[in-house]
C-alpha cells in the first residue's frame, strides 16, 4: 500500500494518537459493563460468595 496518495498527497497513515481516544471510550465502556453484570448477579445471587468457587 502506498504511504500517501499519488494525486494529492494525503497520508494513508493515521496520525500519532489517533486510537488514543478510542481506548479510553473502550475502556468506559468494559468498566460500565463489568459493573453493571456484577451488579446483576450480586442482586440475582446475594448469599453467593467467592468461598464457593473456591472449595467446590
């Protein structure tokens, strides 16, 4: 692939930085998400602890 085009010389690379953004929204996102299911299982499963993963 060409760096640039031959007609007007536009980058085909993305500037430094350019995904930057993108991870900090990726990662709102995950945290909401982790959240929100953590959240829906302590509410469906209250008595449900760590101890029974971990002797079953």
């Amino acid at each position: 692939m060409h760096p640039a085009c031959p007609v007007c010389q536009l980058s085909f690379e993305p500037e430094p930085g350019f995904y930057f953004g993108a991870m900090f929204v990726s990662y709102a996102i995950n945290t909401l998400q982790f959240f929100f299911a953590w959240g829906l299982l302590v509410y469906l499963y209250p008595s449900y602890t760590l101890v029974h993963l971990l002797t079953d």
